[in-house]
C-alpha cells in the first residue's frame, strides 16, 4: 500500500506533466516562430492586424525601401494582434546592427515595441526608446490618433534622427509635456520669489536667500522648465512663456507681502 505522501506527489507530477503536455500544444505555441505568415514577396511592412489601410501600406513600404537606399538604415514594421511571425521576420528581413524593426500589438496596455540595432543605439539611447513609445504608444494617443498614427509618427521621429545623426530625445513638443514645463516654471519663480523676500529693513532684495534656494528653483526652471523645451524644438514661443511664466510666479510671490500688508493697512 502507496503511503499518502508518494501518492500526493505521483499526483502532482501527473498534474505537471499534463500542464506542461496542453501547454506545449496550445496554438498561441506557435506564435513564436510562424515563417507561414511570411509574404511571398520582399516588403518592409507586414500589416497583419490591418492597423494601416492599403494606401498607407504600400506609401509607407516606398518610403521605408527610398529611405533605407538615401541612408542604408533598414526600418521594418511588423503589426500584429493574434498571429505573428515571430523570430521567422529575422531571416526574412536580415535584420542587423543597423535595423529597427517596430512592432505594433494592441493586445498591450502600450501598443509599441521597438527592436533596436546596437549600431543605432549608438546615436539614440535606451531613453529614446523609452520616451518614443510612451509618447506615441500610449492609449490616449491611439484613441485620438489611430494605431497608423502611431506607427507613422513614431517612424517619422525615427526618420529625422538618423538622418541628423542621432538624437538624446525625441524630437517634437506636446502641448500635455509643454504645460508640465510651464507648470515647473511657475512654481520655479514662486520658490524663488519667496526666497528673494527681504527680510531686514532696507533690504530691496535678499539675495543671499535667493542663491541659496538657487538648486531648487533652478532645477524646477532650468532642467524641468527650460532643458525639455530647447532640447526638443526650436520654437521660441513655449520658451518665451515658460520665462514669462517663471517670471510672474517669482513677482507674486516676491510681491505677495507687501499686497498682504497694503490690505491690512486699508482695512
């Protein structure tokens, strides 16, 4: 007679072993490797979840065939939803060093994975990456602009970096990120307005405090307030208002005593 014990396990190991057996022959299996799906014919862009329309489809397969003949940067896009390639699309585009290969599945809460070369990662870092699909892949964007939005925006950004020889971000300002900025901008100026209050008599100005709130308020204003903006786009109005916009919250509240003070004396 089988002690309790060894039949427990007999019957986890069956019930692992049967796990392991389905698992192995489940159809999402062969999702990884599915050379099936391939095009007969040579394309840089395999649209099997229909995110692009024909006419994008074969716009956007001309221009990535004329860019990777102007630059010798191979730029491939792969859509996907319950069927895929897999790592067959490797072989059948001879993806290297200098390929990027997009691959675009709304199954994700972020419909944007890049596979990058190591020769490009050179010129745009992981960071890049990391920002281009937050920017583009995000759901809001999707909602409002469309998976084929997505996808041609991102390689548009793409298209411009290698062509100016790489990029530290992504090139382009949205409004939501520009009101961030101006946000920090603002609350840059409040901090050192507050530190610039006098505080003896005669004081005008109280420099000293100033300079020493200057790793606060200069980190709001200059890295959070100015460096997205300038590194980003050459536009000179969002910079124009992120200095307006520091400007008046250091006057508010710089000013802000002597308001309180004139009311109470009127009062």
């Amino acid at each position: 007679m089988q002690h309790p014990f060894l039949q427990r396990i007999v019957v986890s190991l069956a019930a692992l072993v049967l796990a392991v057996s389905v698992w192995a022959i489940a159809p999402t299996a062969y999702a990884y490797d599915n050379p099936e799906l391939l095009p007969d014919t040579p394309t840089p862009v395999i649209d099997l979840a229909r995110a692009l329309t024909s006419f994008q489809e074969e716009a956007l397969a001309k221009d990535l065939d004329k860019f990777e003949a102007e630059t010798g940067w191979k730029l491939r896009v792969l859509t996907q939803f319950d069927r895929t390639p897999g790592r067959a699309v490797k072989d059948f585009w001879g993806l290297d060093d200098k390929s990027v290969l997009l691959v675009a599945d709304e199954r994700g809460g972020n419909i944007l994975n890049f596979n990058v070369g190591d020769a490009i990662y050179e010129l745009m870092p992981r960071s890049f990456w990391i920002e281009l699909q937050t920017r583009y892949g995000n759901l809001f964007f999707v909602r409002e602009h469309g998976e084929d939005g997505a996808i041609l925006e991102s390689l548009k950004s793409i298209k411009t970096c290698l062509r100016q020889g790489g990029c530290r971000v992504v090139p382009g300002l949205p409004r939501e990120q520009w009101i961030l900025t101006l946000i920090t901008s603002i609350i840059g100026g409040v901090v050192c307005g507050f530190a610039a209050q006098p505080r003896k008599p005669g004081e005008v100005f109280a420099w000293q405090w100033a300079l020493i709130f200057s790793p606060l308020w200069g980190i709001l204003f200059i890295a959070f307030g100015i460096g997205p903006v300038v590194s980003r786009t050459s536009d000179w109005l969002p910079l124009f208002r992120n200095v307006a916009g520091f400007l008046i919250g250091l006057l508010v509240a710089y000013l802000s005593p002597f308001i309180a003070h004139s009311s109470a004396s009127e009062t």
